[in-house]
C-alpha cells in the first residue's frame, strides 16, 4: 500500500500514539491496521472523514492518512439536511480537541453524532 508518509514519520507517530488514550483504544480493537472514521467539528459544521487510518497524535492534532490511495481521504460535510458536500485527500490534520468520534469498522454510509447536527 503506497502511503504519503515515510516509514520513520510512521515510527514516530506510533509511539506518540501509544502515549495517547486514543492509542490505547486502537490498541484494543481487533485490527488496529482497520480503516476507520473520524467525526469532527469544523466550525459550526460536522465533518466525517472515512477511508482514513490514524497515523499519529502530536502538538494537540490527529493525523490521518488515507488508507487507500483512490479516492482518499473522503470528508463528508454535513448539514441539517444530510451531506452537502464531499471533499477528498491523501492525509488530514485535525485538532484533537474538535474530535466527535472514532468508529472502528463504521457503516460506509453512517449519519455524524456531533452536537447540533
């Protein structure tokens, strides 16, 4: 799997990881190589980003990359209405105080939990 980070960056971040409870809860579920998805506010909005793994935790951010290279990263926005709009990348930087949730093996079209969605 081609992955926009290298192996050193990726040594790192697991170590930073498993400082984190984040890290000790990928620690406990069955396959901690799953892709996963996080849901996140950005602004007064809610964001889903699926197709991703979590490659480290440092300086109060959650990094991602994408878990397979095409599409990428799909972040889904969403609204009142449902999603209204989808974008696309190959790593995600988020900050870890606007983190909603973090699904294991999460349905490919779940609705978000944030607050006020």
């Amino acid at each position: 799997m081609d992955t926009p980070t290298s192996q050193e960056a990726e040594m790192f971040s697991t170590e930073a990881l498993n400082g984190h409870p984040i890290g000790v809860f990928m620690n406990q579920c069955p396959d901690p190589c799953q892709l996963v998805a996080v849901e996140f506010e950005c602004g007064k909005c809610c964001k889903k980003a699926c197709n991703a793994r979590i490659v480290g935790i440092g300086g109060g951010f959650l990094s991602l990359a994408a878990f397979n290279p095409c599409p990428g990263i799909v972040i889904k926005l969403f609204g009142e209405e449902g999603v209204i709009d989808t974008e696309y990348a190959q790593c995600a930087l988020i900050r870890l105080d606007r983190v909603c949730s973090i699904e294991v093996g999460f349905p490919a079209n779940a609705t978000p939990t944030c607050p006020g969605v």
